[in-house]
C-alpha cells in the first residue's frame, strides 16, 4: 500500500507545489489540509487523486484528524502579521503539529525551518524566528524529520516584489541586497524536491536542506529580466533598508528588510549542489523566466 502523506497549507503555493508533486510521482496517497473544499486549487488536487480535509492548524482536534494513521507529513506553518502576536501564534501552532506527529508515530516530517535571525543578529523576522523555533521543538521531541531552509521565491518578482515602475519601459526591483548576491528558487520546483526527499527517508531524516538555483546580485537579475523581456528594462534601485521598510509598508516590512539583512551579512548559506541532485531538472532563474515571459510583463 502506498504510504499516506499529510501535506498542510495544500491551498497555498507551497503546500500545493508539495501536494502536486507527490501526486504526479504516484508512489503517495496524498492527504491535503485545506482552508476551503471547494476552491479552484483544491478541486485541482482533487482530480488529480487526492483526498481533501478542511482543517484549521490552531484546531488540535482538526490536526488531529488530519494527521491519523500518516505515515509522512509536509508541515508548513503561517505567519499572520495582522495578529495581536505572530510570533508566539505562529510557534503555537508549529508544536501543535509536532506534538500530534509525535502523538501519531508519523514515520518522517518534512517542515520549513529557518535560522534565528534575531538570535543571530538581533534582527527581528518574525517569519523566520518562529520556523527556527519549531525546528528546535521538533528536534527536542527527536521527530524523524528533515528541516527545508529556503531562498527567495523566483515567483515572488510576480507579487510582492514585483518591479517598479520608473520612467518609460523602465523598472526597478527594490531589493536592499546590495551588491551581494541573493539565493533564489521557483517555488513550484520546491516540491519535486520534497518528494525526493520522501522517496528516500533513510537518507534524508536528521538532515538541514538549505535549497537554491543559483546566486545573483540584484543586477543580475535585472539584467536577466531585460534580457528575455525588451524592451523594458529592469534596474537594481540600490536601496537602503530604512528606505526599503517605508516603501514597502504595513506590519511586515520590518521583518521583510530584515531577512534581506541576514542574507546579506552572509547568515544564509544554501547549497544548490544538493538542491540539483535532489532535482535534476530544477530550472535557473534565466530558465525560469524564459518559461514564464507572458507572466512577467509589467
């Protein structure tokens, strides 16, 4: 019998690139948590064979259900910046899934850590402070897991840090990396990484996967994006972090600009000679925006 794999935030672009990938590789019967049954993404992987569950991870007894009789399982958690205490909510419900996967004997757990940036540094990032601190759980109640450390999402130039508007056919990307260069990932490409990671447990559990596609300064890839899409032009806006946090605004700027921070004192080292072997066919940022040139148009 196929083994069961639990993927949480399936209706999230992670989740659902963990829950596709281990769907089309047909080794896993895939059990996806989800926000709401009848959304576009979930009927998708629905059709595609798995079986949905609407549960909610600050509910231990929808956790519970969602994680009974799993023998692998995909924990991601979420940082809601607009609460009273991201931090602490998002770290509650991070033990909560560990406590239930220890409770359930799941056989091996792949979560996405993250390092201690404020303890590092003293640079809070709320975002990644709670994920390192769900790692440390998980590895005090000695779970079979292996740790996922990621990059910046190539997908992520499509949304929140989409390039700005500068003059005619001209664009900046406002990322306060300087001149130092910035790991980078598809996020969709994430999860033939983790299903490899599930295919060979015995290799992978007690390990930190620190994955990347490749390291470019913001220029490069500026440079790449006008490459593929002139003749607009893309520029590094060369700004600061103070000037970063007051253009990007709302409750996550800070913690935003400081995750470009630890990244450019060198806090971060992800390895892409591991992140190849687990996925061959795992695309560059030039291959990835070859693909996606209709997507990238301003």
């Amino acid at each position: 019998m196929p083994e069961t794999v639990t993927v949480f935030g399936a209706d999230q672009r992670l989740g659902n690139a963990v829950a596709s990938a281990l769907l089309e590789d047909g080794g896993f019967t895939v059990r996806v948590v989800v926000q709401e049954l009848t959304s576009p993404s979930t009927q998708l992987l629905q059709s595609a064979g798995a079986h949905a569950l609407l549960a909610d991870e600050n509910d231990p007894g929808s956790v519970d259900c969602a994680l009974s009789d799993a023998h692998g399982c995909f924990a991601i958690t979420h940082t809601d910046f607009n609460s009273g205490d991201p931090l602490q909510d998002e770290i509650r419900q991070g033990y909560r899934i560990a406590d239930l996967c220890k409770r359930h004997d799941v056989r091996h757990v792949v979560l996405t850590g993250a390092h201690h940036v404020h303890r590092k540094y003293s640079l809070p990032a709320r975002h990644l402070d709670a994920k390192a601190c769900i790692n440390d759980y998980m590895t005090e109640l000695n779970l079979p897991k292996t740790e996922i450390i990621l990059p910046f999402y190539f997908e992520d130039f499509l949304t929140k840090f989409k390039p700005k508007p500068a003059g005619n056919n001209i664009y900046q990307i406002a990322i306060p990396m300087g001149e130092v260069a910035m790991d980078g990932v598809s996020i969709r490409q994430i999860g033939p990484i983790v299903a490899a990671l599930f295919r060979s447990p015995e290799r992978w559990i007690g390990k930190s996967c620190s994955l990347s596609a490749g390291r470019l300064t913001v220029q490069e890839y500026a440079q790449i994006l006008t490459r593929h899409l002139h003749p607009k032009q893309f520029k590094d806006a060369r700004i600061s972090l103070r000037e970063f946090v007051a253009s990007f605004g709302g409750p996550a700027a800070q913690d935003f600009g400081n995750m470009f921070e630890f990244w450019k004192r060198g806090g971060q080292k992800m390895n892409s000679t591991m992140s190849f072997e687990l996925y061959p066919e795992l695309q560059t940022f030039q291959q990835w925006v070859s693909e996606n040139k209709t997507s990238l148009v301003c």
